[in-house]
C-alpha cells in the first residue's frame, strides 16, 4: 500500500470520527480513529521497509 493509499484511510477515518461525534454515535467514532490509527501504523511500517531498502542499496554499492 502506498502513502497516497495510507492519506485517503486516515482522511476516511477522520470524517467517520466526525460524524460520529455529529450524530453522537460512539462506535462510529472509535471506528474512524481505529481506521487513522490503522493508516498511520501501515505508514511506519512503508517507512521502514524504505529504510531497510536504502540501507541495502547502500551496502550493495560499498561492494562494487
């Protein structure tokens, strides 16, 4: 999944939490910030799966 992907779940996330709040439905609150959680947790772990990526590119081009 990528960041864009992450962005739009936390931005779901955000309006389910809204209206949640609006409506006053508890649930559907804990479910948006369950959904944000979510994309920011997926994030990091894009992240660092990046990192480990740039560290072996790295240590492959100190080889040649």
């Amino acid at each position: 999944m990528s960041g864009k992907d992450n962005a739009v779940d936390k931005l779901k996330g955000k309006g389910k939490e809204a209206v949640g709040k609006l409506t006053g439905d508890r649930r559907k609150e804990s479910e948006g910030k369950a959904d944000q959680a979510r994309a920011g947790a997926k994030d990091k772990v894009d992240e660092v799966g990046d990192r480990a990526k740039g560290v072996k590119d790295s240590l492959r081009r100190d080889d040649d």
